[in-house]
C-alpha cells in the first residue's frame, strides 16, 4: 500500500508526532510505501518529496500585508492545495492519512485529495473540530460551550489568550471549514480515545469515527527493579497540564516525598522560582530520559485538560510504573484505578496529595500495582496492538471510497 501521510511538521515537535513517527517508520518496514506532505523546515527528516511541500509559515509572526496574508492563508492555503494535488498526481496514493494540517497546511487539502478520488484517514489528536481554539479550555476550566452554542462562543470569550482579533481569525476559520466541509470529507476519522469519539460525535456520525488507542512499543522497554523513591511529572510545564496542583500537593505533603520535574515550558521561570521543594530537570531526552523514567517510583499525570491519549501515561505503564492521573478526558481510560494507578478529581490538590501519599508510602502496593500496568501496556495498548488497528482502519476507508464510486 501506497501511504501519503500529511503533518505540518516533519521532525518531532509534540505527542502527535511521536505517533506520526511511530506508525511511517512501521509501515515503511513493512513493505508499505509512504510519500511525505509537510512544510518546509531545516529541522524536518529527510523525504524524497521535500520539493513538493509547502513554504514554512507562522501565523503569529509578521505584519502589516505579512501579517494579513499570513492570516488567510490560516483559513485556506491556496499554496498547500496545488502542492498536494501536485505531490498526489505524482505519486498516485493509495491513501491520504491526515495528522496536525490545520493553520499552515489547513483542512482544504483534505478537500483536495477528496477531489482527486483519494480516500483520506483524519487522526484527531485534539479538539480542533469542535472547538477552534482547540483545548476545549478557558479561563482556567474545561469549556464545550461550542459544542452545544456554536463556534461564536470563541468570539464571545476571546478564547486566543483574551485578544479579540486572533480570536476573530478563529472563528473565521472554524465557519469556513464548516461551509466547505472538508472535514466532513474524510472517509474515517480516528479517535485516540473514546472520549474523543464522544466530543466529536456532536460533528461527525459516530459511524465514521474508529477508536484506535495510541501504542507503545513494550518490546523495546524493560521495566526495571525496584525504585529511587521519587514521583515524576514528565511534560510541558503550562497551565493546561496542572503542574501547579502537582507542585501545591508536594509543597503541603506531610511525609516529603521528594519530586522530579522534567520539561520545560511558558510556566517554568515562575514554577522553579515558588515551588524550590522540588527538583527540576528541564528539557530531558534520550537515555536520560528513560533512565529518569526507569529510576522513578511514580508517574504523574495532573492535567486540566481533556486529554486525549497521553503518551506519557503508556510510556510509564510500559515502563512498569503505576501512574497517579486526573480523571479527566481520555486518562481514565488508560490508568485502572485502583489496579495500575491511582485517579483523583481535576486540580484538586489535597486529593492528589492523599493518592500520592498512599503510593509513596508503600512499595509493595506501587509495585504491585506497575506489574499490572506493564501487562495492561502489553495486552490493550501495544505498538503492535495499535499498527494492525491501524491498517484495518485504512482498509475501511478505502472500501468506502470505492463503495462511493470515487
């Protein structure tokens, strides 16, 4: 099978482009052919179909006509639509699979491949479809106001950081896409969570919507013995992810369990400035990564957002850790509770501070419970588990393109 995969980006920026990578590399050592559609940029991976992508844009960036053109070029880019219809005749796909192309590729090359009779898979990493800014988040608290209200409400509450004309070019977008229906036009849709099939259930007809977990690769993963006694936050430090109600239950703990913070992010100055209890990292990858992972007695997953998927919840269980999480949007799904880790309400901090103090105080019970975790990781959310998942949703769609005579 031919494979188009389209992404703004090329290199590893975020959790989508992990399971961008994951599942290239799996087809293409399978057989499988895949042609690349991105934009330019000097940090993307090497591709034989870099002379068919489009220029590199930041919407945020530029002014006055810049700024402007940038602006429309959100809504829909001319210039991306004649390179992917370029780059499909050329290469002639079996099939177009989607990830991140809102913004600099925009919906519009969906729309573009439908109209050259390609079937195309939309994996939903986020909530883009039902909300324009994308969280489903504001002012501090989850928010579905435009699942029920209409895309108006991100003019009303100026959901792009309280500025009404960012927020504008969001609404503009979100009613273009509407109009043209190029989302509508993918055959599937894959969700990564059952709570994303429900958010976006209010679009789409659940019918066209597969749940296809995201995956990871146990073989590759050796849990390790024992621990170093310490929790680990492992992500981006904003506000979205609840690092600041992590950080407020280790500052109030009784025991003084100690902990680990690595990422970076917009939060951090102002985090290592008020919470000094607590040991930051910064930006970790590679083998210090996975020997941080691997030294660590628990994983924490605080976030305030409805996430959807998060890798850093499989890549703890992987690893043999149980994972204290929110109970919000997809995590439940992932961390049994009471099984292979611990749930507590959405920044409530006392809560989560009783969990970890459960946890952190015995042993016997975290590694008890990361056994559990290791085999919930092997038997419902492996690598392979997810690639055969994945090209069974990929026979589904082309099916359906034929069915429809395209």
């Amino acid at each position: 099978m031919k494979v188009l995969i389209a992404n703004k980006f090329l290199f590893r920026n975020g959790g989508s482009e992990m399971v961008l990578f994951q599942e290239r590399d799996f087809l293409m050592r399978t057989g499988h052919q895949v042609v690349d559609f991105s934009m330019q940029d000097e940090r993307n991976v090497e591709s034989l179909y870099t002379g068919y992508f489009a220029a590199r844009r930041d919407y945020r960036n530029g002014a006055g006509l810049s700024r402007i053109t940038s602006a429309l070029s959100l809504v829909h880019s001319t210039e991306a639509v004649h390179k992917m219809e370029a780059l499909i005749r050329a290469t002639r796909p079996d099939i177009v699979h989607c990830h991140n192309i809102y913004h600099q590729l925009t919906p519009s090359i969906v729309g573009a491949a439908h109209r050259l009779g390609v079937p195309v898979a939309l994996t939903l990493h986020d909530y883009k479809l039902v909300c324009p800014a994308y969280l489903m988040r504001r002012d501090g608290h989850v928010c579905s106001d435009c699942l029920e209200g209409g895309f108006r409400n991100v003019l009303k509450h100026r959901c792009a950081g309280g500025d009404f004309w960012p927020s504008a070019l969001l609404y503009a977008e979100a009613k273009v896409q509407q109009y043209l229906g190029n989302y509508e036009k993918a055959e599937v849709m894959i969700a990564p969570s059952r709570f994303m099939q429900h958010m976006v259930a209010h679009r789409i007809p659940p019918a066209r919507v597969r749940l296809l977990h995201n995956g990871v690769d146990t073989s590759s993963i050796r849990p390790r013995d024992g621990d170093e006694g310490y929790a680990l936050y492992l992500g981006r430090l904003s506000p979205e992810k609840g690092v600041h109600t992590l950080l407020e239950a280790h500052a109030a703990s009784a025991n003084g369990w100690p902990l680990v913070v690595a990422g970076t992010g917009p939060l951090e100055h102002v985090l290592r400035r008020h919470y000094p209890k607590a040991t930051f990292l910064g930006h970790v990858t590679g083998a210090q990564l996975h020997e941080t992972l691997g030294r660590a007695a628990v994983v924490v997953v605080p976030s305030e957002w409805y996430e959807n998927c998060p890798m850093s919840v499989l890549e703890a269980m992987a690893c043999g850790k149980p994972v204290v999480g929110s109970r919000i949007g997809g995590i439940p799904e992932l961390v049994a509770d009471g099984e292979t880790g611990l749930l507590f309400d959405a920044g409530d901090a006392r809560q989560l501070a009783g969990q970890l103090e459960r946890l952190m105080a015995d042993p016997a019970l975290r590694r008890d419970m990361g056994l559990r975790a290791r085999m919930r990781a092997e038997n419902e959310f492996s690598l392979d588990r997810h690639n055969a998942g994945l090209l069974a949703i990929y026979a589904i769609a082309v099916q359906l393109s034929r069915r429809l005579g395209r």
